[in-house]
C-alpha cells in the first residue's frame, strides 16, 4: 500500500539543513578570506566584471563597502531561501482547499513535490551563493594575479545547471508513487 493511500495527509519538509549550513559555510569562508587577505585586496577594489573578463566596476576599499557587498548578495539570496519555500510549501498546505472532497492521493501528490522541492531549493541556494560569494571573493582578492577566463565560468554554471535539472529529474522520480491516474 503507497503512503497516499493511508488516509492522512504527509507532512511539509524544510528545506533540508544539510543545504543551509553548507550555504552559511561558504558565506563564512568568504568573510574569513576578506579578513585574512585584506592587505592584498587593492584599493579601489573591484566589483563588478564585465563578459570579457575585466574590471568594469569599483569601490573604495572600507570595512563598510564589504558588508555592504555581503549584505546585497545575501539579502537576495536570503529573500529567495525564505520567499521560494514560503511560497511552494503554503500551495501545499492548502492543496486540499477547492477540491470537490477531500482527494487524499492528490493532496499528497503536491505535499510529496513540494518536499522533493525544497531539496532542489536548498541545492539551487547553496550554488547561488557559492557562485555568488566564491566569485565575488576570488575577484576582489586574487584577480589581478591568477585571471579567471570566463568560459570556466561560464562551465561552471553549465555544469551546475547539468546538476539541478537532473536533481529535478531525480524529484520528479521520487514523487512517481504519489502520483494520481
């Protein structure tokens, strides 16, 4: 007997906190890095890259433009770990809600999307502030000496992109037994 059929509705998961702490890790790294080489970070200090690779944005180096830098990139990035999972998790809660009875298979079937969601959530956040902070990092500190091509850029986002479509592939697959005919 599937779990959709038992008569209960599953319960709505979290994001999963493998994902949150691997994604703090890395905004803490970045922070440790900025402090143990801001001797070496020039001043002006570059931040923002153009497609080709090079400098077409600057800032005074202070205290104040780095957190306000790890501040922007992690507002956005903290709006969407809270707004996404918000916003998928209550469609789930009220799945039930317009539905001729109340259709126990159906209403599991978008408790069991949404969990395997908050997986791929928790995969696309920890790539976004890796890209993000470890980009951000490496081009402020070490830049000028070891350059970065961005086509290894660019293959990293391909590469990550690979990941989350078959992480939605392997969701999609995971909630096969919820699935009503």
């Amino acid at each position: 007997m599937s779990e959709a059929s038992t008569g209960e509705y599953i319960p709505l998961n979290p994001i999963p906190r493998r994902w949150i702490l691997s994604t703090l890790a890395v905004i803490l790294i970045s922070a440790v890095l900025f402090l143990m080489f801001w001797d070496e970070i020039p001043d002006p200090m570059p931040l923002h890259w153009g497609l080709g690779g090079q400098v077409d944005g600057w800032a005074t180096k202070s205290g104040g433009t780095v957190v306000a830098l790890f501040a922007l990139s992690g507002g956005i990035l903290g709006a969407m770990a809270i707004l996404v999972p918000w916003l998928i998790r209550s469609h789930a809660a009220h799945a039930h809600q317009g539905l001729p009875s109340k259709n126990i298979a159906q209403v599991n079937y978008v408790r069991a999307n949404a969990n395997e969601m908050m997986k791929v959530i928790g995969k696309v956040l920890f790539v976004a502030v890796s890209l993000t902070m470890g980009t951000i990092t490496y081009g402020v500190i070490w830049e000028d000496k070891w350059p970065v091509s961005p086509w290894l850029i660019l293959a990293a986002i391909f590469v990550t992109a690979v990941w989350l479509i078959y992480s939605v592939w392997k969701a999609d697959r995971a909630i096969k037994p919820f699935k009503t005919t």
